[in-house]
C-alpha cells in the first residue's frame, strides 16, 4: 500500500477546516500521494503535533484567532527542526508579502479556491518527495 502523507491544517475556524479538506481531496493531484488531514483548531495542538508526528505540509489559516498563521507560520520555522513546508491562507491579496515575512512556502487567497489550493498543496507536496523528505 502506498504511504501517505499527512497535512495539518490549523485555523480556529471549523469551516476553514472542511474547506481545506474538501478543497484538495485524499489526493490533491495525480501524481502526488494521498493525504490524510490533521486537524488543530490551536497553537499548542499545532506545537504538540509539529513534535508527535511526521507532518509533510502545513495549511496555516492567515485569519486565525488569537494566533494567526502567519506569526504561527515564522514560530514554527525558528523553533521547529525540519518544519515541513507552510501553505499560508491569506485574507487578501495584498497580504502576500506578509506570507513572505513568515517565511511560508506558499500562500492562496482565502475563501478557498479548490483549484489553486489544490495546485499548492500539490507543488509543496512534489517539492517535499524531491527533497526526500516525503519518503516513508
């Protein structure tokens, strides 16, 4: 059976979850592996998960509340060892250099666009299996 690779998705936001998930599917392209989707709806689920499991891609919610993704985005890239790749999703257009700041891989607009969150998460999860990193 072929492995898959695990995706956290982090927002307050239960909606933005099931968006993220329905958006991409078990398997955001063909050619990538299937995902299985990690939830936290909080910064500590988020740390406490980041050092229990082996997470291929994050999705940080921009508009999360108290912590918002980007700055649990730059959090993680300092004090994880390794921090897997960060799809950030942004209010606004305009907020793109802020997802530069954090230091994500990859930012989409939010509401979500199935097809370019798709495309994204697909890219950072081809970038993960060149790298090696996504190996079983």
């Amino acid at each position: 059976m072929e492995p898959t690779a695990t995706v956290l998705v982090y927002s307050d936001d239960a909606n933005t979850r099931e968006q993220v998930r329905l958006a991409a599917g078990r398997r955001p392209a063909s050619d990538v592996r299937q995902v299985e989707y990690l939830e936290c709806a909080t910064l500590p689920a988020v740390l406490s998960a980041l050092e229990e499991y082996r997470i291929d891609v994050c999705v940080l919610d921009g508009e999360a509340a108290p912590a918002g993704g980007m700055g649990v985005c730059r959090q993680i890239k300092d004090e994880i060892f390794d921090c897997p790749p960060v799809l950030l999703l942004i209010g606004r257009p305009q907020d793109a250099w802020l997802a530069t700041w954090s230091r994500a891989e990859a930012a989409v607009s939010h509401p979500v666009d199935p097809v370019a969150f798709a495309d994204a998460l697909a890219g950072l999860l081809r970038e993960e299996e060149r790298s090696g990193a996504g190996a079983a």
